[in-house]
C-alpha cells in the first residue's frame, strides 16, 4: 500500500467511525430534550466525517462520487430549511432544525459513500433489537418503579404515568410507534432473504411486542398499510408491478381527498385523538394561508399556533401531521422538495426488478465494538444515576451482541425481499406521519435516512461521477472552514450553556420547592451560571428567562430582610425586568414570557405600595408598574387569546386601573376555563383555580355561586381532619391568598372560613 493509500484508507476509517458514532448518539438522544450545544455537536460529527471522505481523495488522485439522485432533492430541502431561518421569529429553534435537516443530507451520502449496504442494514436491525428490548425493560421495570409517583402527581401527569405507554428513548410513544412501523418492515424483508428465522425472527418478535407496549393505535395502522405493501409487491414479482401502485396511488389519493374535501374528518372527530389533531390541523391551515410560499419558519409552528387555534382547549408545539408542519414552516417549496426525497425512494424501492449497487467492504468487528464502547462509556459517564447506568450496560451491550451475531451469521446476494421490506416500511412511516409528527423527532430523522440510503443502494448501481483532486481539495477547504469554527468555538460554548442551565434549573428547583437550608447560596449559582449561559448562546432567551428569576428571588431576599437602600431594590428590578426584555428580544411571540413580565411589575407595584418612604413616588412608580403590566398582559392575551388564565389576569389589572373593560375579560375567562372542563383530559394547566374562578364570579355579578364554590373547595381541602388541623390548613391557604386579599376578597374568604368552621363544630 502506497503512502497515499494509507492516508485515504486512514481517513476513511476515520469518516466511518463519526459517521457510525454519530448515528447511534443521535439514537439514543432521541426524545432527550437535547440542548441546541449537544444537538450541534452531533450534527458536526457528520460534516466532519465528509471532510474526511473528501480529504481522502484529496491525498491521492480523486475519487468517484456515487451519484443516486437523491443529492439534488436533499439540497434544495436542506436551502429551503435555512432560508426559513430568516423567516422565524424565534431563531434558535429553526437554526437548530435547519441544521439537523442539513446534517440528514450529509448523513444520506456518508451512507451510501462510508458505510455501505451490508453495514448499514446491521446497524438498523441491531437498533431496532436494542431499541425494543428497552422499551420492555420499561415496560415491566422502570414503570412499576415510578407508579407510586401518580399518588403525588398532578392529575393530568397521574393519567401519564399510569398509562404505562412505553416511549424508550423517543419523546412519546406514537414516535416509537413510527420507528417501528418504518423498520419492522426492513427486518421481516432480511429475514426472508437471508432465511435466519431465529435471530431476525426474535428482533421481529422483541419490535412487535415493543409496539404492543405502545399502544399506539396508529402504529399499527401503519405498519398495516406497510405489510399490505409488502403483499402486494410480493404478489406482483413476475407481473402487474404498475397496476398495483396505480391502485395504492389512487387509494391514497382518496384518502386525502375525504380528509380534506369531505365531512369525514368531522365524523372521525367522536375519537378524542382524531379530535385534538383537528384542533392543530385547522390552525395549522391559518399559518399556511399567512405565508404560504417560504412559510414562518422551522420549529416556529408553535410560535403562531396559540394565535391561530379555535377556542378548543387543546395545547401542543408540533402539528402532529410532518407534512403540514413543512408546509407552515418552509412553504411550498419546502414540502415539493420533501416531497421529491420521498417519492425518489418509492421509485427505487418499487421497481420490480433492480440490480444493488456493489457494496462497500464492511469494518473489521472490533472497530464496531470500540464505537460502541466508546458510548457505553460516555453515557455510564453522563448518567444521573444507578438505574440509568444500568440501562446503558444492557441495551448497549445488546446492540453490540446482535450486531456480532448478525456478523457471523452472514448475508445473502439476494436483496429483493430487503428491498421491499425498505419501500414497506417507508410507506408505513409516510403514513403515520399523517397522524403524528416524526421528522421532528431526530432519531426517527435519521432511521428514515438510512431507509432511504439502503433503497437507493438496492434500487440499482449509482451513477459514478469521477472528482479531480482538485475538486475534493476545495470541497475538503469549504467544508474545513465551515467546521472548524463551529465545533472548536460555537459547539463547545453552546454545550457550555446547555449544562448551565440545567444547573441553573436545578438550583432553582430546590430553591422554589422551600426545602434548601442555604437559599443565599442557591441564588448565587443560579446568578452566575446563567450569566454565563447568556455570554455562552445569546440566542437561547431561556438563559435570560432564568437569570430574571434568580434575580427576582434575589430582589424578594433584599426586600424581605429590610434592604435599608431603595436604589439597591430598584436595581434588582430593573435587572429582572431587563433580564425579559432580553428574551423577548430573542422570542418576541412568546405568550408565557409577555405573561411572566407583567406579572413581575405587578408584583414591583405591590411593593411600591407598601412603601414608607415618599408614598407620593411609591404610588407614581405603582402606577407606573401598574400600566406596564397591563401593556404587557394585553401583548400574552393577544398572543393567546384562548386561555383562561391570560383573560383573567388582565380582567384583574383592568379592574385595578379602573377599567371597565375588566368585566369582559372575567366573562371570557369564565368561558375559557368552562370549556377546558368540557375536554377529555382533565387539563388543570388551562383551568382557572378556585380563587380565580371565585373572584369572577364575584366580578360579574354572581357572588353566591363564588361562595358556594369556595366552601366546596375549602371543604375538599380539610376533608377528613380534626377541627384544629383544619383551621391550620384554611389559614394557610388564606395567607396562601394574600394577593387577593389585599383586592377585597378578604371579608369573602373570612365568612367562608367562619362558616365551614361552624360547620366542624
């Protein structure tokens, strides 16, 4: 081997090892709530593996780039998901998806150029048996373990807990669902091929029962349509290949014919989940119609979705339909372009015939092991505790025992039936993806990419186009300078801001929950690691939203030990406040956070109030907070205008401002919190509580039904006590009230009090 074949052969283990790592790190932090620092380091991992494959053929005379087709269709999607960048109002969330799109493209070629068929196929199946096996370890382990937590729990998370719908590592269980759908398909098409009916059999098997496990109604659906496919291509081997796409064409065509045109979605809508997506697809239609060629911007569907829903007390942050989520996002252009991806691998995948593209020789075992001891490693290093240790150990080392074994037990030349078992599950996914939002979840992202790959690999030999080395000596410069940068300056800092926060979210945690002997100290951490999470990612506004709370906790320290210097207070208000302003600067269509600065100044106004010194200033700066909270309240309500608690409170500060306009807000809040009791879910997030319900009562004129629903609440609250006990408790929750109080609910809350005591004795 000549000096520059030990150099492309060096870079292209090398390119092989991040590719691989790469893959299964984003695997298994699918569903993780990765921070946008760890997300971007996983998407380099593929950018620096094309540097390589590239630097490879840089050393030596060139290389053959294996044309597919599919290069054009992921290029265009992927300019189109970065021009939605400068559309999006929040930034970082549709930089963070463009990016991983992009990387899905970069992930497609590495496939076809780096790990070849063979390879690629055992990495899937070896998933899809790791991926099952934890979902039943799940099952029948962690979620026996957690179900005393439903006692505690709020109701709507009780109903989650005690559902006990496996999920493994995705973010819900119709994305495992999806997985499954789309690869159960691949492993009974390699089975069938490579007649191993023991080890493909029982990873079928372990992927059925982790589908069971789901109980996603539209997993099965799909993977229905899926095995319906896989019939149909095997019923049409020799002949009649064209009249049954035509019929599935058509059929789906029908489909979404009565869906769209027909009163068949209104009929369906008696099923609550058939119900809730409408809720989503009807707004979703409004965002389309107000920018329909470029869209508003990745993963900013939930920044237009609260202003564009009916009044259905339905919440959520994804479309649950990926095809209208593009659209909304990206425009039309963006969906032709997804569209192009997809129907390119329906073509591949539903010739009758196709000769597979010569393979790429596989890596020796060992070097498999090394990646995935590697993650073993990191993953013992980043757990958080024994249980979460002893996951990793198992589902690792299963992976890395089906991997072996799938290894020694060899594969066929013969790749027909793999082949349709890929199209099938594609098909499977297109599907579900209807119903559900997968795309989004980047683990199920890449396990269609890789579906796609492995049907571009079986749908025919690629088209080689041979690259001078001067062209892969350009490519290598671009892509070097692009990577560069970002993983030794922007990826490290990011993950610098993702860890924190976490820190920041914790130290804040034990500080609210009233238990930590050293709050002074909690405070301090929270300071200054968001200080330094805000220098780190200036995107991400909740560096700055958890700065402000710290700082206010600060604030009420000062406030509350007699802080002898008003300009010390009225620093640390004007940091808090700033602190918001800062993320609202980087999500300006954020209800919550328009929500959380009015409710800042009008805690400063109470203050303001209560102060001694110079009441003439003291009361012009209340008034001050007083119509800045308003002004910020009035911004959440017209963000938000179907939730409750966004009604009543700027009926509270209009009725504080003298406002006659309070009384129809306390009227719309009322019906805002009538309507979340008339939902399946018992949603208490969009409910008024008791107080608030009891004071809008009061507001418009009905203050009977106010006390007979604060007695029922009060009585529920010392059901079973002593009559002392009791008492303890009611003047807890009425000290609880002490906002109210000081607004003329004090004399309610006394009579209720008076009577249900009266009551006990």
């Amino acid at each position: 081997m000549t000096g520059d074949a030990r150099w492309t052969a060096l870079f292209d283990r090398l390119a092989l090892f991040l590719t691989i790592l790469g893959f299964l790190l984003r695997e298994w932090t699918s569903g993780s709530m990765a921070g946008p620092g760890l997300n971007l380091f996983i998407h380099l991992l593929f950018w620096v593996s094309l540097t390589l494959w590239f630097a490879g053929r840089a050393t030596t005379a060139g290389g053959a780039w294996r044309f597919t087709g599919f290069e054009f269709a992921f290029l265009a999607f992927a300019a189109f998901s970065l021009l939605s960048v400068l559309r999006a109002s929040f930034k970082l969330a549709a930089l963070d998806h463009a990016l991983a799109f992009l990387s899905l493209a970069l992930f497609f070629v590495l496939c076809t150029h780096v790990l070849g068929r063979k390879t690629l196929l055992s990495m899937l199946l070896a998933t899809v048996f790791a991926v099952s096996l934890y979902a039943v370890v799940q099952r029948v382990v962690l979620f026996p373990m957690i179900q005393p937590a439903a006692k505690s729990a709020s109701v709507e998370m009780a109903w989650r807990i005690q559902t006990n719908l496996v999920f493994a590592r995705f973010i819900g269980p119709n994305q495992l669902a999806g997985f499954l759908a789309l690869l159960l398909p691949v492993v009974a098409g390699s089975m069938k091929d490579s007649r191993d009916f023991r080890l493909r059999g029982a990873i079928l098997a372990m992927g059925l029962l982790a589908l069971a496990f789901t109980g996603s109604k539209g997993g099965w659906a799909a993977l229905g349509c899926g095995a319906a496919t896989m019939a149909a291509l095997a019923a049409t081997r020799s002949r009649g290949r064209t009249i049954a796409v035509s019929i599935g064409g058509g059929a789906a065509a029908v489909a979404v014919g009565l869906l769209l045109w027909s009163p068949l979605l209104s009929a369906l809508e008696k099923s609550h989940s058939v119900h809730v997506r409408a809720v989503y697809w009807r707004a979703t239609g409004r965002i389309v119609a107000s920018a329909p060629m470029l869209g508003v911007g990745l993963d900013n569907w939930q920044e237009h979705y609260f202003h564009a829903k009916s009044d259905v007390q339905q919440e959520t942050t994804k479309t649950h339909n990926d095809y209208l989520q593009i659209l909304s996002e990206t425009g039309v252009f963006g969906l032709l372009a997804l569209g192009a991806i997809l129907g390119l691998g329906l073509r591949k995948g539903l010739r009758r015939e196709a000769v597979a593209d010569p393979d790429l020789a596989p890596p020796p075992p060992l070097f498999i092991s090394a990646v995935v001891g590697i993650l073993i490693v990191l993953g013992l290093f980043a757990s958080g505790d024994f249980v979460e240790s002893g996951l990793i150990l198992v589902v690792g080392t299963a992976w890395l025992g089906c991997w072996h074994l799938l290894r020694r037990l060899g594969t066929t030349s013969d790749s027909t039936w793999t082949r349709m078992g890929a199209v099938s599950g594609l098909v499977a996914l297109m599907v579900h993806m209807t119903a559900e939002f997968q795309l989004y979840e980047f683990g199920i992202a890449f396990a269609l990419v890789a579906v796609l790959a492995l049907l571009a690999m079986l749908g025919g030999p690629a088209t080689e186009v041979r690259l001078p080395r001067s062209v892969c000596l350009a490519a290598t410069g671009i892509l070097l300078a692009l990577c560069v940068p970002l993983l030794m300056f922007v990826a490290p800092r990011a993950m610098a801001a993702d860890t924190e926060l976490e820190q920041a979210r914790l130290a804040l945690s034990q500080l609210e929950s009233g238990r930590s002997a050293n709050p002074t100290m909690l405070i301090s951490d929270a300071i200054r690691v968001t200080e330094s999470a805000q220098a780190h990612n200036p995107l991400n506004p909740e560096a700055y939203q958890l700065f402000s709370r710290a700082k206010f906790h600060e604030w009420d320290l000062l406030q509350k030990a007699g802080a002898r210097d008003a300009k010390t207070l009225e620093t640390s208000e004007a940091v808090v406040l700033q602190a918001l302003e800062n993320a609202l600067a980087v999500r300006p269509m954020s209800a919550p956070l328009h929500y959380e600065k009015s409710q800042m100044h009008r805690v400063f106004r109470r203050a303001h109030l209560k102060s001694i010194k110079d009441p003439e200033l003291s009361r012009a700066k209340a008034a001050e907070h007083l119509r800045l909270a308003v002004d910020h309240q009035r911004r959440a309500t017209e963000l938000y205008p179907t939730f409750s608690r966004n009604a009543y409170r700027l009926a509270r500060l209009l009725e504080l401002s003298r406002d006659p306009e309070a009384e129809k807000y306390y009227r719309e809040a009322l019906r805002l919190d009538k309507l979340a009791g008339e939902e399946f879910e018992n949603l208490d997030r969009l409910k008024l509580d008791p107080l608030a319900r009891a004071r809008a009562l009061r507001a418009i004129g009905k203050p009977f039904e106010a006390h007979d629903l604060l007695v029922a609440h009060f009585k529920k609250a010392i059901e079973g006590l002593k009559p002392e006990d009791a008492r303890m408790r009611l003047e807890r929750v009425v000290k609880a009230a002490e906002e109210d109080l000081e607004e003329g609910m004090a004399p309610v809350l006394k009579d209720v009090v008076d009577a249900i005591m009266r009551d006990l004795k």
